[in-house]
C-alpha cells in the first residue's frame, strides 16, 4: 500500500512542477554546436531532436512515457519572480519552440527524468534566457515563490488533503558543466498519512541558440 501511495505522488509530480515554472524557463542537452543566430528554427530543432533522451539511455527495466510537460506558457508567480531576480518580465515570457523526449520512470515510479530543448531566434536571447536561470539569486527566489503565493498550486498538486513541507530550493557548490547551472528543489509531502521527500534537480544549459532542461526527479 505504501508504495502505491509512493507512485501515486510520481504520477501528480509533473503538474507539481507546472506550479512553480520548473524547466519552462530553458529548454538543456550539451547538442552539437548549437548553430548560429541566423540558423533557422526548424533546423535547429532537427539537428536536436535526435540528441534528445530516448529509452535505450535509460537503466534495463525504465519505461516510457509520453511527455505531459508540452504546452510552455507562464506560471501563477511569473511577475515576482521576474522582480526578485532582476530581469524583465518579457525575459520569462518567451515561449521558443521547443521539443520534447519521452519522460522516463523506473518501475516504481520514484525516479523520473525527461529533458528538452528549444530553439531561440538569436544568441542574445538564448543568452538572456541563460543569465536569468543562472543568476545566483534565481534558487532563492524560486524558494520564496515555493514558500508564498505558489504555495497552494504546489500543494494541490499532491492531491486532495496533501501538506506539503520544508520546500527548500538550491544550486550545487560548482557547476556540472561549461554553460551549465542547475539547482534542486526539495520538499517533504505529507499524503495519505505518508510522509514522503521529495526532491527535483533541473539542469540547464546554452550553446549558440540551442537551450536545454534535463529534469531529474527523486521520490521517497
């Protein structure tokens, strides 16, 4: 029973990140040379599709999935986040075309990844993009809009009767990678009498006006 409530947080985790925003800001994947500010978005987005993650990069016994995350758009928040980071609110709002992998679970459900990638109209806008989600003041404000007026979204997520707790939001001590950040939200739901912690890695990166989120999830 227990790990049937378990998997049953995995299959609401994706509308859980839709709350806060998590991965719609950048789209991660180290692709190829990322073409240039003049290379047209249905070529870049060709040459990365096929360097997406796909079932055979994943563990023996992980599954597919499709990809629920696939709409883009904003999220209840957007402004503040905007304003506790510094940047302007258009820098949030961009909605590139984008594609998705499959999202990837193991069989109990409480390790998931998926990842994407999008295609910006020039370098100075992948650049923009990359400076507002590495900005050491971005973990920070994502914790504040975790702990304030997205707090409820987060929480229904989760189901009907979820409490969630100690939402905490921060970047490893050094990066992964060239042009890569990232950072980890974590937090304990409490559902169905269980308590279970919860913890979502997003990964960015940029390389000429190609933008990746490689997204790893932890359950229990």
């Amino acid at each position: 029973m227990a790990g049937a409530r378990v998997r049953g947080v995995g299959a609401r985790l994706a509308m859980a990140c839709a709350a806060l925003g998590l991965g719609a800001t950048l789209a991660t994947g180290i692709v190829g040379d990322g073409g240039s500010a003049g290379a047209s978005t249905k070529s870049t987005l060709q040459h990365a599709k096929s360097q997406l993650l796909k079932l055979s990069d994943m563990p023996k016994g992980w599954t597919s999935s499709k990809n629920t995350n696939t709409s883009g758009g904003t999220f209840p928040g957007e402004d503040q986040l905007a304003s506790c980071i510094g940047v302007p609110v258009s820098t949030l709002k961009l909605n590139p075309p984008s594609d998705y992998s499959p999202e990837f679970a193991n069989k109990g459900q409480t390790l998931m990844t998926d990842e994407s990638i999008a295609a910006f109209t020039s370098t100075a806008v992948a650049r923009a993009q990359y400076a507002a989600i590495s900005n050491p003041k971005t973990p920070g404000c994502y914790q504040q809009l975790a702990n304030g007026p997205v707090k409820s979204q987060l929480q229904s997520a989760f189901g009907q009767g979820a409490t969630i707790n100690n939402i905490t939001v921060t970047a490893p001590s050094s990066p992964y990678a060239k042009n890569t950040s990232a950072f980890t939200l974590s937090l304990t739901a409490v559902t169905q009498g269980i308590s279970v912690p919860v913890k979502i890695t997003e990964i960015f990166s940029i390389k000429g006006v190609e933008g990746g989120n490689l997204s790893l999830t932890s359950i229990g």
